[in-house]
C-alpha cells in the first residue's frame, strides 16, 4: 500500500526549474532511498512533500489524503517527520527542551511531568541521554543529526523523512546507524524516506531507490538494478 | 541556594511594599512610575525577548489603553476600574487584529507595521481633538475616592505582580517552550508541529493587554492623559530599558526599568536627552552583552562560583560538558 505518494510534482525558482513531472510512491512500511547528484532536487523534493513550501504544479497524497501545499506543522501533525541536512537545533534550549517542543506539539495538554519522560524515552533512542541539560549548540555535528532524529521521533511519525544523516560517521558507526534505522522501522512501524550519498547505506538498508536527476526521476528500482544502470552511472559520473 | 530563593523574594518584596511609609511624594512617585515602566518593560519581552519579534508599538497599546480607559470614565462617566478592563481588553483586539495581519510576514515587517500603526494612532489622538483634547491632555477621573499616593503605589504593585505573574506563567508553560523554539529556529518549530503564526500572535497579543492595563491604569494616575504616553519617545524607553536590563531574561526587564526611571530622574536638569542617552547605552549593550545587565551580573556570578570550586574539583572537562 502506498503510504506517500507524488504525482507530477513540479518546482520553479525563477528561472531554475528544480522539479520537473516527479511521480513517485513509497511504500508503507518499507526504506526507499533517494539518491542523485549534487543539485538533482533532492531536497527541494524533501521540502515540498513536508510543507516547507507548495509545488508549483503537482499533487501530493500522504495515506491517501492530498495535503498538497498544506503548512509544514500541519503535515507535521498528519505524521510526517522530517531532518534537515544543514542541521536546525534550538541552539539556546537543552537537547531535552528541543526534543519536549515536538512532544507538546504533538500531545495536547501535556503536563511536564509526562513530557519530560516522553523526551528522555526519544533522547535515550539515539543514545543522547547524557546531553539532557546540554545546550543544543553545544553538540558536534554528529550529534546534532542524532538530536534531530530524536526531534523527529518525538512527533511520533508514520513516515520519516531522513536528510543526509550518516556524513561525518565513520565505517563503523555508518554501520551502527544502518542497524538503528532498520530497527525503527521494525520496532515503531515506520516507513523511511531516505536521502543518503554514501551508497553502501542505501545499497545494504534499503528495500527501493528513486535516482533523481536535473529534477526529474531518472529511474527507479531494487538498489543492486540502480547502482548497475547506465544511466545513473553516467548522471554521477558524466557521458 | 535554591533553597531561600522564594523566603527571600517574599521578604524583599515585603521591604518593598513597606516602601512608601518612609519616603516623600516625590519619591514615591518615582516607584509609581517605574512600577508603570516594569509593566511595559515585562510585557514588551515577552514578545521581544522570547518570541524575537520587535514590535514599535507597545507604547501605542498602552495609549490605546489609556485612551480608551480615560475617554469611558471622562465622557461616559464609567466606573474608572470598569475602564481599565475595556482599555485592557481593547489593546487586546487591537493586539489580535495587527498581529493577524502582519505576523503572517514576521521579522522586519512586524517593525515595520507596528512603527506605522503607532504614528498613525499617535496622529488620530492629536487631531481628534473633540475626542482626545489633543495635545492639551484629557483630564480623567483616578481610581481612588481621594488621591493617595500609598494608595496608587498598591494598586500598581498589584498590577504588576499580576503582569509578571501572568509572563512567568507563560514562559515557563508548554507555550513557553514554543516560544523559544520560534525564537531559536522559525522553520525548525514548524517541522516539529508548531504553529508558528499561532504562537506569535498568542504573544503579540498577551503582550498587547498588558501593555493596555499598564497605559489605562498610569492615566488614571496622573489625571492627565497626553499623546505622549503612546509616542515613540516612550517606546524607545521601554526597549532601552529592557534591553539594557537583560533582554529575554525574567529580571531584566524589571532591573532595568527601576535603574532607567530612578536614572532618568537624576538626569532630568540636563534637559530631555535622557532618551537619547539610553538609546545610545542600550544600542552598546545589544553589540557587547546581548544578554544586559542580568547576563553581566551572571558571568561574574558564575566567575566566583567556579573559583570557590576550583580546588574541589579534579582537572578535566564537566560531566555533560562536549
């Protein structure tokens, strides 16, 4: 079953064309990466499909629904989870005060008490629990990604949308964090919108990948069918 | 130290209110009237300092506020009390229907709007003189049967607490927590599920109300209410002071009033450049302690703490420290 679908999504920034006709589905329950060179759309896609600003021409479904231009926190409060690639804490706020403005957000009259247990439970998830009275902005850049997630958590999703998390993460904790995110999807009954460069990530965690390329969707299959294709071997590397 | 923390908060405020009993009427008007000011300087944070939206209208809703409290009891010959809760209320709609339609834009255009909104409202008071006797003042009826000015120093200290109840609360609510989070990062807020627009305008308008009560009930304590209560000169004041006082802390707001009126009145032989003075003052405090007085006051607190610690604590980094 389709849980997020796009049809014919479109986006101009004056005179770039960023999206071009996209259609794409992501499966309930299931990893699907998305992947493309430097300047592909990648995130412009991201952004449309979590409300941080409307196509210019297209439609998107979430369970069936179209919640196409609908305000971010709305298609927040839908189940749509979204990181960013340029990481945005609250800088000023402790790491469990960042993750409590999802939980309020997503409970109504949630009384501190219950809050504080709920963001402990998320920051406890990415292995952040020492950091509870850190300052975010006193995180690194790793750590940062791993309070975004625990963020994104917290609003309790049915789809999260991930933005580049494993950079900076060395073979072994690139491995770790693979581990985790498919554990998510088991454990929380999540499906995973995934755009990843490192391609052994996507080739080992995930079910499906789309490749875009110059904002359209160059193809889309099994990960082993996509890194041997000719066409995205050329759109990364060149004629 | 937490521990006395509240015993002695009572016991300063209970010195406070002991206040009036030992000074004359000129100092007592003094704490009137930085009372008035903590008020303003409060409310006009928890939008400025809390929600980062910079409005130039604050002084304009405290017009708002005595205008209206002062036209009803002048005019209309309603109870002053009554007055001051439509001022309130008034400022309150007035609040809502600018935020609605401006805090949709945010940042710049909130500065923008509310300094606009403030001139034209400084300009209809001026020249609707039938109404608002213009820049003669309106002569309005005060709060007590006979003037007392113990009496005023109450009921402004009342009101106060009351403004600073009502922010505490706030700030240190869930609403509180969306606050800061608008204020950190606007587009992250959003992802995690927060209403941006909503959070703002809920601000903009508690801010507006009281900032409404402070105005109608200063009016009725001076009996005499000129357009100079929602001019400009008033509003720089009161961001002067807030931010000179610590912006978006909960003391700053109310250090910095008492330290800006008590100064001001010192200074006031100079002529009226005092304005000026704590516009330059408070432009130098927002480039090298953006945080004011109460930051300062922290830092050297915190430089003893960790000396008087020093030899406690083995060499290393702090436990959650990254």
């Amino acid at each position: 079953m389709a849980l997020l679908q796009g049809r014919g999504l479109s986006k101009r920034f004056g005179g770039v064309q960023a999206l071009e006709d996209v259609d794409l589905t992501v499966e309930a329950g299931s990893i699907v990466g998305l992947i493309g060179p430097n300047g592909a759309g990648k995130t412009t896609l991201f952004n449309i499909l979590a409300g941080a600003f409307p196509p210019s021409a297209g439609e998107v479904l979430f369970n069936g629904e179209a919640i196409t231009g609908m305000p971010a926190y709305r298609v927040c409060r839908k189940g749509i989870a979204r990181t960013f690639q340029v990481t945005r804490p609250f800088g000023e706020m402790t790491c469990l005060e960042n993750v409590a403005v999802a939980v309020v957000n997503r409970r109504q009259a949630c009384p501190r008490s219950q809050w504080e247990a709920l963001a402990r439970e998320s920051l406890a998830a990415v292995g952040l629990e020492a950091f509870e009275e850190t300052a975010a902005k006193h995180l690194n850049v790793v750590q940062k990604k791993r309070l975004e997630i625990a963020r994104s958590l917290a609003t309790e999703p049915r789809l999260l949308m991930l933005d580049e998390v494993l950079g900076g993460l060395n073979t072994q904790e690139i491995q770790e964090a693979i581990g985790f995110i498919r554990r998510l999807r088991d454990e929380r009954d999540l499906t995973v919108f995934w755009i990843e460069h490192v391609m052994g990530a996507i080739m080992q965690a995930t079910e499906k990948v789309i490749v875009l390329d110059q904002g359209r969707v160059l193809m889309e299959g099994p990960p082993a069918a996509v890194v041997a294709d000719e066409r995205v071997i050329h759109a990364y590397l060149g004629e | 130290m937490m521990h006395y923390k509240w015993p002695l908060l009572a016991a300063g405020l209970l010195l406070f209110a002991l206040l009036p009993w030992g000074l004359g009427a000129y100092h007592q008007h003094i704490l009137i009237v930085s009372l008035f000011y903590v008020m303003m300087a409060a409310s006009w944070n928890l939008l400025a300092g809390y929600t980062g939206q910079v409005s130039f209208g604050h002084a304009a809703f405290a017009g708002i506020g005595a205008y209206a409290s002062g036209i009803l009891a002048a005019k209309a010959g309603i109870n002053p009390w009554l007055g001051v809760a439509a001022g309130t209320l008034l400022a309150a709609l007035f609040g809502l229907l600018v935020g609605m339609i401006c805090l949709k834009l945010g940042g710049i255009y909130l500065s923008l709007t509310t300094l606009a909104f403030s001139e034209i409202l400084h300009i209809v008071i001026n020249n609707e003189y039938e109404i608002t006797r213009g820049t003669m003042g309106l002569q309005v009826p005060g709060l007590l049967n006979t003037y007392s000015k113990p009496g005023y120093f109450y009921i402004f200290l009342a009101a106060t607490l009351l403004t600073l109840g009502i922010v505490y609360r706030l700030i240190h609510s869930n609403a509180g927590l969306n606050f800061r989070a608008v204020l950190n990062d606007e587009r992250a807020a959003a992802a995690l599920g927060v209403d941006v627009v909503r959070v703002r305008v809920l601000a903009f308008t508690v801010s507006s109300a009281l900032a409404g009560m402070a105005g109608a009930l200063y009016g009725h304590y001076l009996l005499l209410i000129t357009p100079h209560i929602p001019s400009l000169d008033q509003q720089f004041l009161v961001l002067s002071m807030t931010v000179i006082g610590g912006l978006g802390s909960f003391a700053g707001p109310i250090i910095g009033a008492f330290s800006l009126e008590i100064l001001s009145e010192y200074i006031r032989a100079y002529g009226e450049y005092h304005v000026l003075a704590f516009g330059l003052v408070a432009l130098i405090v927002a480039r090298f302690a953006p945080k004011g007085l109460v930051g300062i006051f922290r830092a050297v607190w915190e430089k003893r703490r960790q000396a008087a610690l020093r030899p406690l604590q083995p060499a290393g980094r702090r436990a959650g420290e990254v």
